[in-house]
C-alpha cells in the first residue's frame, strides 16, 4: 500500500516525454471539415489579396494631392467622373483633379489612392463633389495585396484554424488544405469496482465516470473518442482490451483501478505488449501522482489516475495538450487553450517541486481582473469540479502563494 | 449611398430584441451527445452520492477520537481490524480503538469518521498501526451524499455541461438527459459581387468568404451550419431563397451584399415573407453597423453586413450569443463564451454611443495580466483578424481608454 513509485518525473519532465511522440499524419481536408484543425502545409498565396487596391469605405476615391489641405472652412472641389457599385471597374485612369463614387469593397480607379469617406463630402449639383476632409495618400485603401502577396506564406504550418482563417483561405480559392489528423482516442476504463452507468451500484461499488469525462475531454482537444468499455483487474484481460484498443486508435488512455493492485495490473499489461517501454511512473503533481506513460510502437498509452476528479486534472494538465501536440499544435505544452490571469482572494499553500493544480471559483469583476476563490472541499468530490471555473497552477518551484497574487488560471 | 438606417438601435437593444425569441425545443440525449449542450430539466440526483461516506485518500479509517491529540512524538496505537481492498465493505462496526486498512475510494466502516493518510502512521508488527497525527472528524473523508443529496438538484436547468458536468450524469447512473436542441442555421451569401471559392475572380469580383468563416463560428456556438450558397442581388431570387432556407432551419444568416442597392433587396425580401416583421436595421456598434433583425414566424433572419470582417465581428458579438441563447445559456448575452481582462498597451480613441470592438493581439506576460495591443491596420482587412488574438469591446458610455486601462477582450 505505501510502494513507491519508479520513474516519478516532474511536469515539465512528462510533457517532454510526451512531445516526443510524432504527430499525426497530413490529410486533405475541405474548408469546413478543417475548421479547428492544424495547418501540416504552409499555406502559399497563388494570388494578390485582395487582387486590387479596393475601399474600406463608402465615399470618393481620389489622388490624396487633389484635395490636399481641405476643410470644412476651405474645400476641395472635385469633378465625379463615375458613381461605382460595388463590383465595377473605371475604365481607364481617373482624370487628374477628379474623383469617383466608390462602395466599400469596390476597386480603386487607376491613379486613386485615397478615399474620403461619404460623411467628409456632399454633391453640389450634377457632377461637383466638395471634399471637407484632406486625405493622405493610403487613406481608407486596402492596397493589393496587403491582406497576402502573391507567392508569401498566407498562414504557416501549424496554424489553428480559427473561423477567421478558414475564411482567409475561401478568399485565396483555396478549397482544401492539408492539415493533421485528428487523433482517434480509445478510452479504457479498469477496476473491479467500477460498473455501468446504467448499473445499480452496489455498495463498495461506483459507476464508470472517467469513460464519459475523458471522452468528453478527449474531443474538446480535438480528438475523436471511442469509450472500450470496462475492464476487470485481471492482468491477461488488461492486456487483451489494450491491444484491441491500440489496434484501432493513435493513443490509448486507461483510467486506472485505483487500488495498488489494479496499477500493478496496468503496467504488468501494458510492458506484456510488444514493443512497450514505460517511459514514466508517476508525475510530480497534485492530484494525479500515479500516471503512467508507455511508448507501444510509435504510439502512446497514458495510465490516468482512476479518481475521477484526478484523472480529468490530469488530462487538463497533460493529456489534452498530448492531443493538440499530435495534432500539430506547437506550443500545446507551453499554452492551455484558454487561461485568465486572477488574483487569489487567499493564501494558498503549496509544496515546493510539485505542480499543484487548485479548483478554483471565477469572481467577475467589472475593469478588474476576476477573483479566484480556491475551492477548498475535498479533491475527490465531483462537485468542486462543478463548482469550479478554473484551475489555478501553482509552480513546482513555489512554495505558496499569498492572498493578492495574480496567478495563472486554466478556464474549465 | 448616404440613405440613412432605419431603426438603429444599440447593441443591448440588438440583444434584447434577441432574447425575444424562444429558446428551442427540449430533447432527449445520451450523455456524449449532451456534451457541450445546455439542461433544459433539473437534474435531481436520485440517491445520495456519495451512496456511503468514502475515503479521500490510501490509509487508516478510524473514529477520530481515539487518536486525539497524537503527534510525532506521541503517538495513538491502534489495532487493525482489517485491511480493506476498494470495493471492501467491513462487516459490522468498526469496534472503538481500532483501525481499518482503506484504499482511496473505499467505504468506510461504519463508526469511522476520518481517515489518516498512511504517510502519518506505520504498521508496529501484524496488527498494530502507530497513528502520529490527531486526525479532526471528518477528515479526508467523502461523506454520503456530499456530492448530491437525494431528492436533491444536482445540476439546475440551463447548466452547461461540460465534462466533469457529464462525468457528474454518469456517476448519478443517468444515462439520458434533456437538453436543447442545437440550432440549425442556415447561411444564405448574397452580393453580384461575390463568386464561390473555387472561381477565378475577375476584376472587381471577390469569392465568398462569409459562407466559411460564418458556419465556423456558428458550429463554434453550438450550431449546426447549412450553407444555402450565393444568391445575387435580385428580390425574387433572395426571397425564395430566404424560403427554402427558413423551412429547414431554426435561423436564417444572411451576409448582405455591401451595397445599398443589396441591401434595399434584403429587407425587401424579408418584408415580403408572410409573416414577417423587421425588428432592428442597424446597430450602435463598429464595425458592424448595417445589421438587420427580423423574425418571421418564430424565427430570426439575421442580416449580416457583406464586408467579411464587420460579419465576423458582429455575430461575435451577436450571432454566437443568439445561437447559446437559443440552446438554453441563460447569460449568452451578459456572458461571452471567452474573455480576458488586459491592459491596454496605448490610448484608443472611441465615439460615446457606439460600442467599439478593436482587434487586439494579446502579449502574454508572466505574473501579470496580458498587454492588448490595437490592431490598427484598415478593419476591412482579414490579417487584422487573422494577427488578432481578441477584440477588446468599448462600451458605448464611453469616449475612449487610455493606454493602462484594463479592459474586456473576448478572445478569438
């Protein structure tokens, strides 16, 4: 019961051990189907963006020198040589000491290189327009290619892909795009107490949580889960539902048994499968000490915590990032996907060389940075889970942090 | 090209008339496919979780009491009753003075009310554990029904779930919950101007961004996007569009064209639908200004400015809070999904009255709240949106901030 665990390793420690596994491999995919993906390409433009110099506003487009020093007191006059829409083209170059209507969006005449915005001008009579406003030469101009040049990198390897960007790419015709796989997640549950959800539990008995938690955890990091079903602690049928679970996936977590037994049990398993070496035992963290990793071939099985509330911290600090790092994401270890800075409502004690990871309540505070209220019930409880809007990270080389301090908080 | 806007009104009032409409229909759904959706029923919990008082930790349940005040120096001795395996009940009650072997997880005995952590005792022979903390009653110990009372509201109606929300269902044994539906929103792109991604684009022709990057950010808000391809400019053919794409759907966005002739046809089209009422045609708030709200029948039509960023901005800040809002999130419109507070690297000039959303790239800084830094390239750009890490929202009382000001970025 009090056996300690070998190749205990710090966080950053594990994270490296984790970065080591490759990413996954490059596929096609099409606009949609790639939104929230990764970049495996650099993305090149084949063409000027926009095309050509366009408004940003609706107004008159001009040589800037033409109405150089209007003002309201003393305006320009300028002849309207055309009212563009919005998809049409001048003909020719703009006559010098004339302008032309323009929509937003719409394409600069030859010779223009300003906009007055419609509010700066009025129509004196047919065909004058009195210019209020001097404008510098650039002004209210998306210039061509100012949005990506023509044989530039638009957007580089290892791009999210944010709605902005996908956008990006339906403006440079850009149908489809190479971007990593997502990683396929089989998710095995263990121990001889835990049963269905759909079960009546017994005393001594719980119900599986983890399968459901970490597959939900698994597809916020962008992989798509497969729930293996529960596995006695028995070493042999261990070892059969790891090799069907790594038949079929690109990464493997076991939520363990929590008993001594039922861990001995995972890494007797797991080293019984060809070509396994463990590669950590334990991770300098609170909670989720006993997580285990083992490379199986090229691929990677994570031994989590069987308490719940463990296991998902410790997918939150470790597994999730794995899942963005084997999908390209390069800084999946140095960056959460979303954090806030907050400052401590009270004084939070920590042990020196663990990373302490405290649930914590977001106080929203109007022009101030919110307010972390540690969660102080017991770790295993789901309910300080629920409760909480953040964790708060607290570093190995810290020994505490006091009421005031601004820390660090992963948003759940 | 200077008609004024009809109805204007201001982004709280944009968000009102939003709320006005209903949220969706409840439906039934497994636990993975209620993830990320929000409870349209009170979730009681229907026994006590935990069902019996558990451990928190590996040790020595005991009655509090009979290792009062012992420390280091002067320990308690007590006898072991047993050594109790996970799922282990102890037959009868814990006799006085005596201690029980327990495993993270496991079921107290009865009569014991704490545990100590084995690091704090040590096995004296076969039978007898040296207890050298005074454990307080209570400690380290789940008690019954501390994570959910039955008969109890576990989780309330308009509760997120997330995954520990999910894990929460799944130890409760609820293998179905109701929740709302997703919405199905239905993107209509419309402009002479515009041509799909995969056309050449002659001169003064763009390709139809608003389609992409529209249905990522609705299917980022819960949605499930229906893209209804590109319309032209023509108040028959939008109206039978609008048609086809209100009859399979519970919203309809429509990205104008930017010209006003364009726009004249979308609320032409919108009016002629039976049924139909137009609610708001312009908001306070930039970019974004040419939004159009109607509702026909029960549903929104939404018109979205053409210019790609302005859409994306607006329904950043109206579209994906209208989409929670009608899946159940009671605070989409006070809440956005993401946000940080930072400080603002220089002065930023606003107009009262008009809500301002400034592209920001956010500097992370160790121990201290992110530097925001304007984006201040044209805001027709997409690479303002692409560098852009927020938008840093100016609330319309005011005329601008200063550079240290702190202020709310709703992260991208």
């Amino acid at each position: 019961m009090d056996k300690e665990f070998f190749k205990t390793v710090s966080l950053a420690a594990f994270g490296e051990l984790l970065r080591g596994f490759a990413p996954l491999a490059a596929q096609s995919a099409g606009l949609l189907e790639a939104h929230g993906r990764y970049l495996s390409e650099d993305v090149v433009a084949g063409e000027d963006l926009p095309p050509v110099s366009r408004s940003c506003m609706d107004g008159y487009a001009l040589r800037a020198r033409d109405a150089f020093g209007a003002s309201e007191g003393n305006p320009a006059y300028l002849e309207c040589a055309a009212s563009l829409a919005v998809d049409g083209i001048f003909s020719g170059e703009l006559p010098q000491g004339q302008c032309a209507g323009i929509l937003t969006g719409g394409s600069l005449p030859a010779g223009a290189d300003a906009v007055v915005m419609i509010e700066h001008t009025a129509r004196m009579g047919e065909a004058t327009i009195e210019i209020r406003r001097s404008p510098a030469p650039g002004e209210n101009v998306m210039r061509a290619g100012e949005d990506a040049a023509r044989g530039q990198v638009a957007l580089p390897a290892a791009t999210r892909l944010r709605p902005q960007e996908i956008g990006l790419l339906a403006a440079l015709g850009r149908e489809r795009v190479m971007v990593r796989a997502r990683p396929r997640v089989a998710i095995v549950s263990t121990g001889d107490e835990v049963v269905p959800v759909a079960a009546q539990a017994r005393p001594g008995q719980v119900r599986d949580v983890n399968s459901y938690a970490l597959a939900c955890q698994a597809r916020e990091a962008g992989g798509e889960p497969k729930l293996c079903g529960l596995v006695p602690d028995d070493a042999a049928a261990l070892r059969a539902a790891l090799e069907e679970a790594l038949a079929a996936s690109d990464a493997v977590l076991i939520s363990g048994g929590s008993s001594v037994g039922a861990r001995d049990y995972t890494v007797a398993a797991v080293e019984a499968l060809p070509g396994a070496a463990v590669l950590a035992h334990g991770v300098a963290m609170r909670p989720g000490k006993p997580v285990l990793l083992a490379r199986v071939g090229e691929k990677a099985v994570i031994g989590l915590p069987g308490q719940v509330t463990s296991a998902q911290v410790v997918m939150i600090a470790l597994g999730m990032p794995f899942l963005r790092h084997l999908q390209g994401d390069a800084a999946a270890f140095e960056r959460q996907s979303a954090t806030v800075v907050a400052e401590l409502a009270r004084n939070l004690p920590s042990a020196r060389g663990r990373e302490d990871f405290i649930r914590v309540r977001l106080e929203r505070r109007l022009g101030m940075v919110p307010l972390a209220h540690p969660l102080l019930g017991k770790s295993g409880l789901l309910s300080t889970m629920i409760a909480a809007g953040g964790l708060a990270r607290i570093e190995a080389q810290r020994e505490g942090l006091e009421a005031g301090a601004l820390v660090e908080v992963i948003v759940l």
